[in-house]
C-alpha cells in the first residue's frame, strides 16, 4: 500500500500510542473501511459509526436535539458535535465527523455537495464546510479523502 492519507494517519496514529473513531452520515463509513483497510489498524482503529439519522446522531453520538432541530443534521454545528461526541463516547484521541448532502436531490434545503467535516481531539477542533461537485459516489469519495486529510493535521498536533 502507498502513502494514501489513511496509511499515513494509522502509521502516525501508531507512532503516537493513539487511537481514532469515526462518526459518518452521508459517507457511510467508508472513512472508517478506508482506515481499517490499512494492515496494523486494529491498534489505533476504535471503532466507526454509521449515524445516518437524526436519532442515531442524539442517541449514540450525544448530538443536541437544539442543534439538530435549530441547524439541521447538515450543519457545521452538528459536524463538530459528531466529532466530539464519538470521540467521548470511545475514549479515542481523535474523533472524525462527515455530515452532509451526497445528493442526487436536495436534503433539509441543503445543496447536493454540501459536506461539513469535523475533527476533534483534546487540543484541535476544526470543522470543514465543503462543496464538493460531482455524482453521489464522487462527492462521498472527495469527503472521505479531505475527512482524512483533515484528521491528520489533529494526529500532526497530538
């Protein structure tokens, strides 16, 4: 396998004695299928969530129901939820979000491409508010891809 952005996060995430979870809507898991795809995963991998309704989001993630009703599942505010949320609930060191509209048609009044990626750890939060173009599979794809580039910036600053 090459240096891909999920090779490069479970190496340094091994290196570091450190551990990640995945909260995931629109992307299904396949951030957490990319990471596990990586030989040695299993000893920074701690778990993934396919959170793709609202009452997996509050029940299993902690996600408000304030910010679900007031910001919608494809919000900044609820990408940033997500993060911290999965990251709290598996004890990981860094929690990785993907919330957003795949299409093919428009959700909650959000435009097809629009994905928010959040990441967490105890000393880095950002959360991404993307507009990706392209068919359902593409703009999945193009979130995992930026998703795991963005956990590696929290890894860098473990």
């Amino acid at each position: 396998m090459g240096n891909t952005a999920e090779f490069e996060l479970i190496k340094m995430l091994l290196d570091k004695k450190a551990t990640v979870a995945t909260a995931e809507s629109c992307t299904g898991g396949m951030v957490a299928a990319r990471l596990t795809s990586v030989s040695g995963a299993s000893g920074a991998f701690k778990y993934g969530a396919v959170t793709y309704c609202n009452e997996a989001k509050h029940v299993l993630l902690g996600v408000s129901t304030e910010t679900l009703d007031e910001h919608g599942a494809i919000s900044a505010e609820t990408a940033k939820e997500m993060s911290e949320g999965i990251r709290k609930v598996m004890n990981a060191d860094i929690g990785i979000s993907v919330t957003g509209n795949a299409g093919p048609g428009a959700a909650e009044n959000k435009p097809v491409g629009l994905v928010f990626i959040g990441v967490s750890s105890d000393n880095y939060s950002a959360v991404l508010e993307n507009h990706f173009k392209g068919d359902r599979c593409s703009i999945r794809e193009q979130a995992a891809d930026k998703a795991l580039l963005l956990a590696l910036s929290a890894a860098e600053k473990l």
